[in-house]
C-alpha cells in the first residue's frame, strides 16, 4: 500500500470515529437534559353560577354551576365556597356553606334566608390547588324582595247617657253649683260643650278633658243667678276609643326581578285594622234655686249651751211684721240649728206657737239637743235655717256661749 493510500485511509476512519463519538455525545446530552411541564398552579379555571330558589317560612336558594379548566374539562373533587352580599360588591362566605364538584365539574349549593325585605347576592368561589389556578363564578341574585303591607279602618259611633248630677238639689242666689259628669275611658282628649238654663252662669260652656284609661269624674261649675224649679244643666261630650289589630296573613306570589324568577314566596300581607269608637255621651242635671234666705231674728234659752249633756235648747222664730214674714209658714222638719245649720233637727214632740215679741203674730218655738248641734267653745253664735211652705229659704244667727 502506498504511502498516500495508508494516508487516506487513515482519515476515513478517523472521520468515522468522530462521527460516532459525536453521536455519542448528543444521545448522553439527550438523555440527562430536564422534561419541559407547565408551571405549577397556573392551569386556568372557569367557574359559573346559576340561581333558582322557593319560597316558604324562609327563602331558599340554590347556587348551581360547573367548574372546569380552560379548554372545557371538568374539575372533580374540587372544594366550591359559597358567598353572599346585599350589594352585589362586598362579598362574605357563608359559614357551612360549601360542596365538592361531581366527576362533570357541576356542584349545587342551597342556603336558606330569612323572610325579610332585603336584597339577595350570591356568588362561588374555588381556592385553587398546586394544578388549577383559583376562581369566582359571577354573581347571581335578586335585587329586592318588598313585602306588601295593607291597613284597613272601621269607625263606629254610639250614643250614652252620661251620670251627671248638682251636688245638692237646692240652692239660694248667688251660691255656686258645682256639676259633676262621669265620663268613659278614652285614648283621646273628650271636648265637652254645655247648654245651661237661665237662671245660672257657667264658670265655662266648653272645654277638653284629658285621655283617660279608667272612667273619670270631672267637675264644672256655675253660679245661682235667679230662682227657679226644676231647672236642667244640659252636658255632651265625646270619647274615642281606638284599636289596633294587626292581622297577618301570607300569600304565595312569583318574585321576579330583573329578569330573574325566584319560583313562589310567602309574601307577608299585614293588614292593621284600626277600630275607633266614637261615643257621644248627653247628660242632665236637675236642680232647684230659691231666692237670697230671709233673715229672722231668733231667741235661745238657755244662752249658755253645754254640748256634750243631754240639755234641751229652746229655740224661738220671731215674726216681723215690717217684711211680712210669718212664722206659721215655717215647715218644722226642713229646720236644723247648730254650729253651720246644717247640724241638729227639732225634738220630736209639742212645738210651741205663742206671740213671745208682742207684735200681735204668733211666734214659734223649737226644741234641740245641745249634743246634736256641733257647737263648739270657740263659737260665739248658731246658726239656724229652715224653708217655709212657699219654698223660701229662712236663716237667722243667734248668740251663744259654748262651754265643752
């Protein structure tokens, strides 16, 4: 073999070699460089939300939805969070509320409300793992549920007599009347108005008692202008009685809002009856007025009075010949003597007629217990009235010494 043909062959096997040696490198560079995955938790997610919902005692909703990947494949197994908002931005998850998808990525979330007007959010949320990025579903919800409420009125009105009565039967000119009218309980003021008859002046012909929630007396009063009999102070006043009776009921309605139909609710229906009585209640006083007393002029024995003995006390009734007055027309049993004259009537017994000033007209005497006429040892005169057969009032004053 030549000297250049040993050369060349020499050079095609180390061309050889090299190639084989470079085969070799590359297969080793192959075989230790690293396997390119897709980073850790980036996998994009996409969770959705729908809502439906009953309605009852309460509200229930039910939040239905999937969870998958980006290119459309179902996440299993996954933890969904429910959340909730009155408006649709500040969201809070619902203590309890939480599912686990099924093998096609759905879930369904139901909660339950309390039956009040509000607004209703909800929303889902997934935290993600080292795989699937986290996610929210959109917001689904009602935007208010407003109760419906109705109030319906009933107004009776009845009439009644009201206990009024004079706190005496009688009175002499000038005296003052007090009236007293017992009215009904009442939640409002009672305006009353008064029609008096001739012959009194009413302190005042109108006015308003308070709200009472017992029956109350109350008084007005008049003054005794010119005699009369029979007279009748007329009085009408109005009481009101008001209840409030709430009733509630329900109904069952579709709530839809914005579209979206929440099935049927128990919407509460409140219906406030307010009941008012008005009672228009008349009352009458009847009563008597005499002219001013006529004055008398009396004789005692003994003038001096014990009255806790059982001493007898004559008391006599002059006549007076300059006004004419005549004590035959004195009634005995309307008389009474004492410390007001209103204290101790006659003895039972003869009553005496005898002419005891000489002026040609019997007089009369009669006769007390000293121990009924309230004397006491500070007065220095009693006091007797009486009426005479036409009606009019005498009074008369005698002095006396009291000794207990």
């Amino acid at each position: 073999m030549t000297k250049s043909a040993s050369k060349l062959k020499n050079r095609r096997a180390l061309g050889a070699l090299s190639v084989v040696f470079a085969s070799v490198m590359l297969l080793a560079l192959v075989a230790t460089a690293p396997v390119m995955a897709q980073p850790i938790g980036t996998t994009g997610t996409i969770l959705t939300a729908t809502l439906s919902g009953s309605g009852g005692n309460g509200l229930i909703f039910t939040v239905n939805g999937t969870l998958s990947d980006t290119n459309g494949n179902p996440i299993a197994g996954a933890t969904i969070q429910l959340q909730n908002s009155t408006d649709n931005s500040t969201w809070t998850d619902v203590s309890g509320k939480t599912t686990t998808t099924q093998s096609d990525g759905s879930y369904a979330i139901s909660t339950s409300e309390p039956m009040v007007e509000s607004s209703y959010y909800f929303r889902t949320t997934y935290a993600g793992n080292a795989t699937y990025a986290n996610a929210t579903s959109n917001g689904v919800g009602v935007a208010s549920i407003t109760f419906t409420t109705s109030t319906s009125t009933s107004i009776s009105t009845s009439t009644s007599t009201l206990p009024m009565m004079a706190d005496k039967p009688s009175y002499n000119v000038g005296d003052k009347i007090t009236f007293s009218v017992t009215v009904p309980p009442s939640t409002q003021p009672i305006p009353w108005t008064d029609t008096p008859p001739s012959g009194i002046t009413m302190a005042a012909t109108s006015g308003s008692w308070p709200a009472c929630s017992t029956s109350q007396t109350y008084t007005i009063t008049a003054t005794a202008n010119t005699p009369g009999t029979r007279l009748q102070n007329n009085l009408t006043a109005a009481t009101v009685t008001t209840q409030l009776t709430a009733q509630i009921t329900s109904e069952v309605v579709p709530v839809t809002v914005n579209g979206f139909t929440l099935g049927t609710v128990d919407v509460v229906n409140t219906n406030t009856n307010t009941n008012t009585n008005t009672n228009t209640g008349t009352g009458t006083a009847t009563f008597n007025i005499v002219s001013a007393p006529t004055s008398v002029k009396l004789d005692v024995f003994p003038t001096l009075i014990l009255p806790k003995t059982h001493e007898i006390i004559a008391v006599t009734i002059e006549s007076n010949k300059t006004t004419g007055f005549n004590p035959l027309t004195v009634i005995p049993s309307t008389v009474r003597f004492g410390h007001s004259g209103t204290e101790a009537s006659p003895v039972a017994g003869p009553i005496a007629w005898h002419d005891d000033n000489h002026d040609g007209i019997k007089d009369l005497t009669l006769l007390f217990w000293a121990k009924d006429t309230g004397l006491l040892p500070t007065d220095t005169h009693a006091i007797l009235t009486g009426k005479t057969t036409a009606g009019t009032s005498i009074q008369g004053t005698v002095k006396v010494l009291v000794i207990d």
